[in-house]
C-alpha cells in the first residue's frame, strides 16, 4: 500500500512541478532561490531514482531540473538535446549489442 502511495506521489509531481513553472515568475525577487531549491530538490530525486533502477522516473526529474536550473532559456535547450540525444545513444547501444550465436 505504501509503496503504491510513493509511485503516485512521484508520478504526479513531475507535471505539478511542470505546471508550477509557469508561476514562479510571480515569485518576483525571490524567483532564482525558488528555482534553485526545486532544480536542487529534483537532483536529488533523480540520484534517488538512479540508485533504485527507476529510470524513468529519472527521465522525468531531469525534465524538471532543467526547466528550472538558474541557466538561460538557451543553455536548457541544448542541455534537454544533450539529454535527449545521450538517452538515444544508450537505447541504441543495449538494443544492438552483440548477441552469443545459439549452440548448434
């Protein structure tokens, strides 16, 4: 029961958080700080989810760190590209490796 309350939790909160950026330029001088401290809260997730073999989940906490890292709107751009791209790479990478030829 628990362990179904902390998938639903984490599962809603990558498009709450999502949804909260478009609010936090109503957070006026303090914007950057709040900003930060959810870029930091999603890191951490993300180290979280990484050590538990979630990686999906991972996937959608870096989304969330990058739209609110304290970098450019172009600086979250390339680094969404870069995610994406790496991501890709590694998918490809386990979907061609070699396979052992069957025993005959």
């Amino acid at each position: 029961m628990f362990q179904m309350v902390v998938r639903i939790i984490s599962w809603v909160s990558i498009p709450v958080l999502l949804l909260a950026s478009l609010l936090s330029g109503f957070a006026a001088s303090y914007e950057f700080l709040v900003d930060c401290a959810i870029c930091l809260g999603a890191t951490s997730v993300i180290l979280w989810a990484v050590r538990s073999k979630k990686y999906l989940l991972a996937a959608g906490f870096v989304a969330v760190a990058v739209v609110f890292s304290p970098f450019l709107l172009v600086v979250k751009i390339f680094l969404l590209l870069a995610f994406t791209c790496s991501a890709t790479l590694v998918v490809a990478f386990a979907a061609f490796r070699a396979q052992p030829l069957p025993a005959v």
